[in-house]
C-alpha cells in the first residue's frame, strides 16, 4: 500500500508538472500503471510513470486522429 500512494504521489508531481492540456491521459494511464506495477512484483512508482507516458502518447495519437471541434 505504500508503493500505491508512492505512485498517487509521483503522478500528481508529473501532472502538476506539465500544463493541464498535455495531461490528458495521464492521470488514467499513471493509475493503471501504478496498479498493474503493484501487483507485478511491487513496482508502482515505475508502472505509474509509464503509464503516465503511455496515456499520454495515446490521447496525442487520439487526439491527431479526431481533432476537437473549434468554438
């Protein structure tokens, strides 16, 4: 349980870090990372990071893909 608020932490440091527009899919991907890293041999702080990075190359391609509408 330590290394799950580890992670909550480190990923609430990387969002506060970039600006609110490059976070997207960074909060979902560092809290599913940060989960699967604790039940894959206790490595939340690391599976939190990439999932960070990984949710956020995702919601890029996404976002690429469909561009939001412009008001």
């Amino acid at each position: 349980m330590r290394y799950f608020s580890l992670a909550l932490c480190v990923s609430g440091l990387l969002i506060a870090a970039v600006s609110t527009a490059d976070a997207k899919g960074c909060i979902k991907g560092a809290v599913v990372g940060g989960v699967a890293g604790h039940y894959a041999g206790h490595h939340a702080v690391i599976g939190a990071i990439g999932g960070c990075i990984a949710g956020r190359h995702l919601a890029k391609k996404r976002m690429q893909a469909d561009p939001p509408p412009h008001q």
